[in-house]
C-alpha cells in the first residue's frame, strides 16, 4: 500500500525542526503538542520509519528524518509556488511568458527591460527564443511564443495577434578581402553573383513556408544557422551575401568585409513588434517597455 505525504505533515515536520522541539512548533502553528505528537506519530507509522530522536531535550531529525525534511521543503515550496501562480492567474497576471527575439538583435540589448520587468513583480517566468527571419511570425502563430520582437517582412495571414512595425532594416551586400567577387568593379552583376556561394541564414519557422532572401537561381548556397554564423563564415570567405547595413559597416571598418554595390540591391525590410493579442497584465507592461527600444539600438 502506497502512502501519501500529506502537505500537513511534512509543515508540522518543519516547524518542529526549525523551532527545537515540539511544544514551540505547536504554538508557531496555532495548534495543541498533542496534535503534533499525533500527525508525527501517525506519519511514522505510515512510513515504517523514526523520523526524530526523542532521548534528549531537543527534537533531533534521524537520518531517515533529515531526508524527509530536505525534500518535504521542496514539496512545500513548490505548493506554495503553484497557490501564487494560481492566484496570479486568476488576477489575469501570466505565469509565462515566452518572447521570440531576432537573431539579427543584440539580445542583451533587452535584458535593461526586463530587469524592469522583474522589479514589477509580476512572478511571470520569462523565456527566451532566438528565431531566424520568418520563424519569429511562426513562433508567434503557433503559439511557441506570445511576443515577436523583430520580426521581419510581411506579417502572415492570420488573426489573433497585433503588429507595430519598429523601423526599417537596411543590408549591405558584403564579401571577405580574399573573395573573387571583391576585386571586380562596382556595381555587381548577377551573372558575375551566381558564379560564387551564397551563404544563408536558414529560416526556423516550423509551420510556416520558410522564406529566403537574396540568393539567385541556380547559385550554390552554404546555409547556416543564424546571422552571427552567416557573418562568421562570410569573413572567413566561405561565401557572399546580403548582411545588416551596422553589422556589415563594423566588419568593414575593421578590414574583415568589403561592401559591394549590387545592380539589384535589396530592398529595406520592415521590422515588426508582434503579440498575442488574449495577453494579460504582464505582456502589457512589457509590450509598453518594448515599444519604447530604439530598433538601431537593438541591432547586432
């Protein structure tokens, strides 16, 4: 027969171990000594075991005990943890929240934010999600995520969220000093563009058609898994390709990236702030707080 710890017993347990002796633990818990020698009694013989040492005049935990004690505070912070996320719930306050953030932004550029948001005081659990190109609109369509913050190009179709856009994205079409493509003259030319590897950020959407940018039928691509990778391997001249105007303007200035023209540049991009739009009182706060982040600020 299996035995039940009850959430009453393991309190008596601890008060009694926290407050010396029986007795004081029956006054910290509004109760009569003799209720507490029961539950205490009670649990020992359910469990077939001594849970204290009753020859001196403490009451001192066995080693079977202690044991009992270590992980009964862990079932006790843990009720009282799901009692608060109840009770925040019923408030309309989140128990978590998950945000999917660009990976062409700098996401330590958010934790100012949230490092606000957690001296609210909310209790929401937040994670983190790095999404490429139109998996952050995934993300939030399929419900992995309840705010996108960078998501790029065209919203889906679909309902049930909000979009504001941040800002414009502009690209920059980059080759490393050693690449072939960086001695021809400006502006390039497709048919010299295709004779060379694109390298690709792949899209991390999982519903969604993945969508790609700025690669030419019939040209070799090396596909990689997010912008600080596609950066990576074009300066080290495994491949060309577009990347964020600041980011390309930074390895350009230091001698690890050319910026070409290009005869068919690559249009600005939009870049949006998107949330479900059945969020609570902590996704308001931090949809305010997000609104106000400069996107120039965010960029890698």
């Amino acid at each position: 027969m299996s035995v039940k710890l009850s959430l009453e017993s393991l309190e008596v347990l601890d008060a009694i171990a926290s407050k010396g002796s029986f007795a004081a633990a029956a006054e910290s818990l509004f109760r009569v000594p003799s209720a507490i020698t029961y539950t205490v009694r009670k649990l020992e013989e359910d469990l077939g075991v001594t849970l204290f040492n009753r020859s001196g005049h403490r009451a001192e935990l066995t080693a079977a005990g202690a044991e009992l004690l270590r992980e009964g505070r862990n079932l006790l912070n843990a009720a009282n943890e799901l009692e608060l996320r109840v009770k925040r719930v019923a408030s309309g306050v989140e128990t978590e929240l998950t945000i999917a953030v660009s990976d062409i932004f700098n996401i330590a550029s958010i934790y100012p934010t949230l490092d606000k948001f957690y001296a609210q005081n909310f209790g929401t659990r937040l994670k983190l999600l790095r999404e490429v190109y139109g998996g952050s609109w995934d993300a939030l369509l399929s419900d992995r995520a309840d705010i996108a913050l960078g998501a790029p190009g065209d919203a889906p179709t679909g309902t049930g969220y909000i979009a504001k856009p941040m800002g414009s994205l502009q690209f920059h079409y980059a080759v490393a000093p050693q690449h072939p493509l960086a001695k021809l003259p400006d502006p390039l030319q497709n048919q010299d563009i295709m004779r060379y590897r694109s390298v690709s950020a792949a899209d991390s959407s999982r519903n969604l058609a993945p969508r790609t940018s700025g690669i030419l039928s019939g040209q070799d691509v090396l596909t990689v898994p997010d912008m600080m990778t596609k950066l990576q391997a074009q300066i080290a001249g495994l491949g060309v390709g577009y990347l964020p105007k600041k980011l390309a303007e930074q390895h350009a200035a230091n001698g690890n990236l050319i910026i070409k023209l290009v005869a068919e540049p690559k249009p600005e991009v939009t870049s949006f702030l998107a949330w479900r739009s059945n969020g609570g009182k902590a996704q308001q706060w931090l949809i305010k707080e997000l609104q106000r982040l400069n996107l120039e600020d965010l960029l890698l």
